[in-house]
C-alpha cells in the first residue's frame, strides 16, 4: 500500500516510475490488512500529524477513485466500561483535539445512540469523525493503476546497483537490471533487508497480528469500535500478546475483529490463543457477536522499528536510496501522505512535515557491526 | 481411567474406520469423530433409518466389506475401545507431538464447542467435489454428481425425472446407473474425456481385475436402462428460465476443444455435474502438514510429517474406498506400533502394501485420462456467477487479472471477494483459478468450518503456553 502511494505520488510529479515486487500487488502486509484509517489511536506528535495529513489525502483521493476502494468514512468510536478508564480517554482525548482532532465526547446515552447493539453499561466514550475505512488490496491495486506506473509483480529484488561514489544507480533483480537515479524502499515488513542490500541498516521487525472475519451481517456494527486499552497497546513494548478488539462492520458484510499483537517472528501457524481473546473481546464490546459465526482468520505482519515511527525520506548514508516502510499496524491509513512525503522529497521541494522524526538513520547507534557502512550484499 | 494411549480418528468413512479397527484392536484407546449421524463416510453413506429402506444393499456394491466394518466397530464400541463420537464437526486439530486437541463442534446447529484430546491423530477427512461452472451451473436443477449419488444413498429421494450425466471421471457410472435404476430416464451420459484413451494403460488395467469387473457391469447396466453414452463431449450451457430445462452438448476435439456443429440441445429437468474430487486438507494443513500438490504427502506408514499425525484415505490422494481401506488399516497398525513405542514391521501388512500401490497406480492412470477439457475456463461467459456465496462473476475476476495486476487465486480473492464466502472458495477454488490462468492449489484454511464466535471464546486454556 505505502508503495502503490508513493507511485502515484511520484508519477503526479512527472517522474517516471516503475513498481516492483517480488510477490503480487498487496501480497505482504497489506493484504492482511482491515484498511483502518485513524487518527483516533495516536497521541499528539509526529505520527498524529502524518496520520492527519493522510486522512484529508486519502478524503481527496475517495472522491477521485469513487467506491472502487471502498472508502468508507464511517468515523470510530473508543469506548471506556469504567469511569476510570474514561477519564483516561477524555484527557487523551483532549491532547488530540489541541492537535487538530476532531474528538467528541459521549456519554453513555449517546454510545447507545451511535451503536445500538454494544453491551449495556459502558461509562462512555469518544466519537473520532475522522476515522475511516478502505479496503486495502483494492486501494494498493487502484492506486498503482491511477499512478500509471509500471507494474513488476513476481519480481525479485537481488542488489541495489550503486556508482563508485556511493550514489544509487537502480536495483537488480532475478530478471535484469532496472535503471533509476532514485530507489524508494517500500518494502514494508521487510523493508530491513532491503536497507541492507543497499548497505544501510533498518531494523525494522514483524510483529504479528490476527484478524477475525464473521460471515455477513446486515449492519449490525456502524463504526470502528475499540475498547479504550487499545490506545495503550499501540505503543507499548511487550513482546507478548497484547488484545484490544476493534470492531467493525465492512460495505461487504462480514464485521472485521482485530487485531492481536505479538512479537514472534514470521510464524504464521494458527494461535487459538491469540483468536480466543479476539473473539472473548468482541463478544464483550457486542453481546450478539456470541452467536455469529467466524469464518475466517488469518495472519499478517506488521513492520515495526524500535521507537514505533516509520522510516521516511532520503537516507543521507546512501544517496539516492528514499525510505517508506515501518509504519507498524498504521500502513493504510499512513500511506498517502508518506507517498506525498516522498514525492516531494524525490523533486527537491519543501515536505508538508518536517521529516526529522522519521529519519531512516536514526537507529545508526543501536547498529550492529557489520551492517552498515559499504557492505554491498 | 486407562493407560492405554490414546488415538482420535477424524473421519469415520472407509479409511477412518479402518484405521480405528485395526488400531483398537491392537491396544490402542481410540476416539472417532466424524460430522454425519451414522458411520460409513460418503461412500457407505447410510439411508436414514427413519426411511426403513428395506435392501440399502442395493445401492451399494462391496456390502460385504462394509458389514465387516460395522460389526468391527459395534464390538469394539460395546467393549470400550472406541468411542464413536457422531454429529461432531471437526473445524480445528491443534498440537504439537504427544499432546493434540481435536475442536469440534455439536448439534444440529453446531453451536456446541466439543474438545478431544489425545496422544495421535488420524486424519480421514475424505473428499469433496471439484466444481467447475459454465453457463447456467447455477439453474436449481444442476446438481453435482456426488450430490445426486449421496441422494439416491441417503435419501432415497430421486432428483428429478429426466436426468443427463456429465463431466468426467469413473463417478460418473455408477451415478447415471443409479438414477437409472432409482426410475430415472437417463438422457445421456456426456462424458469429456476419451474412455478409450485407458486401453493404452492396459497394464495398469489389468492388475486390477477387481475394478475392470466394476466397470463391466456399468457398462452393461448403462445398455440395460438405454443410456447413451456421448465420449468425448461436454456441457456448453444449461438452458432454462427458472429452473432447468434443457442442455447444449456439443463435441469435444482430441485436444479438449469444441467441435464446430456439433452441438445439440437435450431436454432434461436433473444435470447431475461430476469432474473428480479434491482432497479436503485444511485440518492437515492449519497443523502444519506438508502437502505434495493437492494431498497430504505421508510416508509407507501413512504419517505425515508432523509427528503424531497420520493420514489416510481421499486427503492423501483420491483413490476411491478400496485403497482408502488399505491405508487406513496400515495407519492403524503403525499408529499402534509407534503409540507403544515401537517400530512397525511393514511385512504385517504386506498385503494391504500390495493393494494400496496397484490402487495408487490405476488411480493415476485414471487421473491422466479423465482430466476437464482443456478450454473449459476460456468457455464460461463472462456474466456467469463463479462464486457463488460472494455472486462475484467471471468477468470480475477476469478484470482483476487483466487491469490490476493479480496473478495468482489469492490476489484474485483479495481483489474480487471470489471465495472470501461462507464455503471459503471449496467449490470456486479451481474456477478462479483456471479463469486466472494458475494451477489450483489448496487454500489456507485455519478453520475447516465456521465456528461460532462464542465457542471460540470459550475454548479451554491451552496447558502449555
């Protein structure tokens, strides 16, 4: 998805761009993907603003591709059970809203309101209007042909091919060389390993998430609903499970509850461990969902660096190289405008934000020998 | 409580059965789970005993086999030594060597989470229908060749009155002789594949005396109830308005495409469709199981390579209820030796060694012969529905492939919704992926069957975390 923004964000420059992935489109991160777009689980500060700027591109980006992606506006509501927990949102919420957030308080009269189905004695909540929903394989392969760029699916990057000096001089792949003065890694959750075909070190690591998908129901769950501790989870750096259901319904039919987040490398063996608390959540938001049927569940990983920040922009180690990967369980949402970032970044002009918090060389201290400097493989 | 080490089967049809036979007789405890109310799997599938049919026999050949199953099973049931655990579900096996947890689920609406444990597992899981639409599949009327033979077994019940047979495949026999026999006029039996094409296999052919006789009195049961047989022909389109009426047939080439001016429009009210079956592997698979293709891929022991797993019968390969008995019972015999600690001596089951490589032969020479023609995908129209569950058309998936990039059956799916449904893709599997242009490969299934929200979360803690 982060790829398929930043092609399209390109090309609208005028540069000429070329797509290449070793898998099809959407085949990694995306494709395993809800398609959340929120602004309403981050606290003020770098990622809130991107998340900001993305939500009016991706709002601008609806009216042009229409239902095709299936951008759904349908606005989030956080929920707290106890009255602690409320107070809690509501000074978290109060921060967001200094910080350009559109955050409505509501009380438990008003929840009923708004989700008519949700379990009896919630304390309250907060309304985010600005929360919205694509669906992620078809916004990735829309985009990509919005952009006009040219799509390599089933190819395999080998090397990045770099001059005498250093500067990057295209990428290699199992089937021929590909010429470029400009290479973004977009590689999502293995963006790391592209860094370091270039000789640049990225940790960024996977962290694995479960989504569960009910057969159809008529819209019974009318926005992204998630319990208050979700908010918590998102930056926390316990490396064991960690479950907060967000629930919703989709323009399909089936209500999406997502998602677990455990550190476990790329193990993607089912763990009714993890869907047991996804599924104990949801019935706990959603009394009803007790009786609807999952039909599925399935497992992505999501690409995390060390300080939860993606990487973007041009990494001053390998001129030529740019960065657009690590943006964790926030990739949809974060697409558009770390693709705008790029592009503007690609031609020289001044970037929308400042890109000091998400400089690709930011972890150089934390390196291990070896991975970084010259080594060309 | 015993000691005894404890085995569940998954699956009580041929190989299922088999394979808890020859393990409870050899001191093993052994647990049978299996969806339908009586034993028997599909291919002994029982008339319900509420329709007291007098001579079920009739509809099955190899009766005798399957009295000794039944009353194999009954002594060890009385004796203990198996539990036969009926209308259970199975949508999830879990574990690891030693130690497995079978998830089912109960009821007539299966919204009763039911939990097996046990020291090893068989899985027995059978087959379902490979289903390949063209226009007018979805018509009621059109039904597959399985279901129309699981009706005459089950339910006693004749689809309709005036039936064609078509697709491929040996199934195809006994279905237009069934519903022959059952009273049906069999309009034709349209069969794509060149029968004669299994002459030049006569080696393979004549190891097996047992299934040359079989198709000898197909044969002569099809010219007995006036069927015509039309080799080398196929299903164009099923006509009707509401339900259907007619169907065009048309002639094949050798190389599987239409002959021009061959087609003929047949009038029938039943279309009994059959292209083979598929090995049904998502419990094999979710456990981590190496499948070889479409099957599960197990050793001369019938274990696959998770330790503690075993497999038996159509998951491995289709190969019919003779060869399904043959490694069910070398299953449950090596499942016995290793369950106690010791290493099996393959020379005990010499004979059903012998059984099960001349099967697995004649099966792959039946395989290479009885294949769909080769235009088939090219031939459904682009408004034909392809999966049903999500109505997602040919068409749609054809744009999905032609203007945004997808390659392969699970881009299509993420794409399109194809096989995002209640069925999981089991029956648009290979339509999707023949109309994408890749060869159809299993789906990743973690759950082989929707499970209420509230089992899951109700599932008992694992003991080890």
């Amino acid at each position: 998805m982060v790829g398929a923004a930043c092609a399209l964000y390109a090309a609208r420059t005028g540069l000429d761009v070329r797509v290449v992935d070793r898998g099809p489109v959407a085949g990694g991160t995306t494709g395993a993907g809800e398609g959340n777009l929120l602004v309403s689980d981050k606290e003020p500060g770098p990622e809130l603003e991107l998340a900001l700027l993305s939500a009016r591109l991706w709002a601008e980006l609806a009216g042009e591709l229409g239902a095709s992606v299936e951008y759904e506006p349908k606005g989030g509501v956080v929920v707290a059970s106890t009255s602690g927990t409320l107070d809690a949102l509501t000074d978290f919420a109060a921060g967001q809203r200094a910080a350009g957030v559109t955050a409505e308080p509501v009380d438990a009269a008003g929840l009923r309101e708004l989700e008519p189905h949700l379990a009896p004695g919630m304390a309250g909540g907060v309304r985010y209007p600005q929360d919205a929903q694509v669906m992620p394989a078809l916004a990735a392969a829309h985009l990509i042909r919005a952009s006009g760029a040219r799509l390599h699916t089933g190819r395999t990057v080998t090397g990045v091919l770099r001059a005498a000096d250093g500067a990057v001089l295209g990428v290699r792949t199992d089937q021929g060389d590909i010429h470029a003065p400009a290479v973004v890694n977009a590689a999502g959750t293995w963006g790391g390993d592209l860094a370091a075909l270039a000789g640049a070190h990225l940790p960024v690591l996977p962290r694995r998430g479960f989504v569960l998908v009910t057969e159809p129901l008529p819209r019974m769950v009318r926005h992204k609903v998630y319990a208050a501790d979700y908010v918590a989870d998102v930056a926390s750096d316990s490396a064991g499970l960690r479950t907060s259901p967000v629930v919703e319904g989709t323009a399909a039919g089936p209500v999406l509850i997502g998602a677990t987040r455990e550190r476990v490398g790329f193990d993607r063996s089912l763990s009714l461990r993890a869907v047991r608390a996804l599924a104990a959540g949801a019935i706990g938001l959603f009394p009803f969902l007790e009786r609807v049927s999952a039909l599925r569940t399935y497992a992505g990983f999501r690409p995390y660096l060390p300080d939860h920040l993606p990487a973007i922009g041009p990494d001053p180690r390998v001129p030529g190289l740019y960065h657009a990967c690590g943006h964790e369980g926030a990739g949809i949402g974060l697409a558009t405008g770390t693709g705008r970032l790029v592009a503007q970044a690609l031609t020289g002009k001044t970037p929308d934000l400042d890109l000091g918090p998400f400089r690709p060389e930011r972890f150089e201290a934390t390196a291990p020998p070896g991975t970084n400097g010259d080594n060309n493989r | 409580m015993t000691e005894r080490p404890h085995l569940a089967v998954v699956g009580a049809g041929p190989a299922g059965l088999a394979g808890a036979l020859a393990a409870a007789a050899r001191g093993v405890r052994v647990t049978l789970v299996d969806a339908a109310e009586q034993a028997g799997g599909q291919f002994y599938r029982q008339p319900a005993a509420a329709l007291g049919a007098r001579r079920p026999q009739a509809l099955h050949h190899q009766w005798r086999t399957w009295e000794r199953l039944r009353d194999g099973l009954e002594r060890h049931v009385d004796a203990g030594r198996v539990t036969h655990l009926t209308d259970h579900h199975v949508w999830c096996v879990e574990g690891e060597s030693g130690a497995f947890a079978v998830h089912a689920l109960r009821g007539p609406a299966q919204e009763e989470g039911v939990t097996v444990r046990a020291d090893a597992v068989l899985l027995a899981t059978g087959g379902y229908e490979r289903v390949l639409p063209f226009p007018g599949w979805t018509l009621p009327g059109v039904v597959t060749a399985g279901g129309a033979q699981a009706m005459l077994k089950g339910g006693l019940v004749l689809p309709g009155r005036t039936a064609v047979v078509a697709g491929t495949g040996p199934l195809l026999l006994p279905v237009a002789t069934g519903l022959a026999a059952a009273g049906a006029r069999v309009a034709a039996l349209v069969e794509s594949a060149d029968p004669k094409a299994l002459v030049r296999r006569a080696p393979v052919l004549a190891a097996q005396p047992g299934k040359l006789a079989e198709g000898a009195w197909y044969s002569g049961q099809l010219v007995r109830h006036g069927v015509r047989v039309l080799p080398r022909h196929t299903v164009v389109e099923a006509h009707g308005a509401d339900r259907l009426e007619a169907v065009t047939v048309a002639g094949l080439d050798r190389d599987g495409r239409l002959r021009p001016g061959t087609a003929r429009r047949i009038p029938c009210d039943t279309l009994a469709v059959g292209h083979g079956m598929l090995p049904h592997t998502d419990l094999a698979e979710t456990l981590g199981c190496t499948l070889s293709g479409t099957d599960v891929r197990v050793d001369g022991e019938q274990r696959t390579d998770v330790p503690g797993v075993w497999a038996a019968g159509e998951t491995t390969g289709i190969g019919g209820a003779a060869l399904a008995l043959a490694e069910g019972h070398i299953a449950g015999r090596s499942v016995a030796a290793r369950l106690h600690g010791t290493t099996p001596d393959p020379r005990r089951w010499a004979t059903a060694s012998r059984s099960r490589t001349r099967l697995r032969e004649f099966f792959a020479a039946l395989d290479a012969v009885y294949t769909p023609p080769a235009d088939w995908a090219d031939r459904i129209t682009d408004d034909t529905v392809v999966c049903r569950c999500e109505e997602v058309t040919a068409e749609q998936v054809r744009t999905a492939v032609d203007t945004l990039g997808a390659g392969d059956v699970r881009t299509v799916k993420l794409l399109t919704r194809a096989g995002m449904g209640w069925c999981q893709g089991r029956i648009c599997g290979p339509a999707v992926a023949g109309l994408t242009g890749c060869p159809f490969t299993p789906g990743r299934r973690p759950f082989a069957r929707p499970v209420p929200l509230g089992v899951l979360a109700a599932l008992p803690e694992q003991e080890t975390d």
